[in-house]
C-alpha cells in the first residue's frame, strides 16, 4: 500500500479542510511531531497495526491510521503530529 491516508486519516483530512475554499482543487499540508507556530490540529499516537500506526484526534472524536509512508517523514513514528492546512497557493 502506497497511499498514506486511508481507514479514518482521509475523513480527518476532509474535516481539516472544511470552511478552507477551494479544497477540492488542493490544499498545502504541513505536520511535524513537535509543536509549532500556526499549527491547528493535534493528533496522538495510540497503536501500530499492519506496521502502520493510529492516531486519534480530540477533536474530531475519531482514530485514522498512517501506513508505513509515514516512515519517509519520520524514523520512528511520532507520538504526536501537529498539523496546519492552509490553501494552495496560486499559481
């Protein structure tokens, strides 16, 4: 498996989005295991799976599993990830 959101991630990144116009047509994403400036979300690590790992978010009230591409990012997977969505810029 090659596509880093499914089981639950993609419904997270679909509420990321909402109120940001434009959406479908793309969005800039960035995340990191440490806090930084403008980060909007939270997400914590709570087990590994099929060496993927879940994560769930409080605010959202729901789990979305990474699957091992989260390891071109990381060495070892985070046990939290803080997220920003902004739009796309235009070209």
């Amino acid at each position: 498996m090659q596509e880093p959101f499914v089981a639950g991630a993609d419904t997270a990144i679909d509420r990321m989005v909402e109120g940001i116009e434009n959406a479908e047509a793309g969005v800039t994403l960035f995340f990191s295991a440490s806090p930084f400036p403008g980060a909007q979300h939270e997400f914590r690590r709570t087990r590994e799976e099929s060496g993927g790992h879940w994560y769930y978010s409080e605010e959202y009230t729901q789990e979305g599993w990474l699957c091992p591409a989260l390891f071109k990012y990381f060495d070892e997977a985070p046990d939290h990830l803080y997220v920003q969505v902004k739009p796309k810029p235009s070209s």
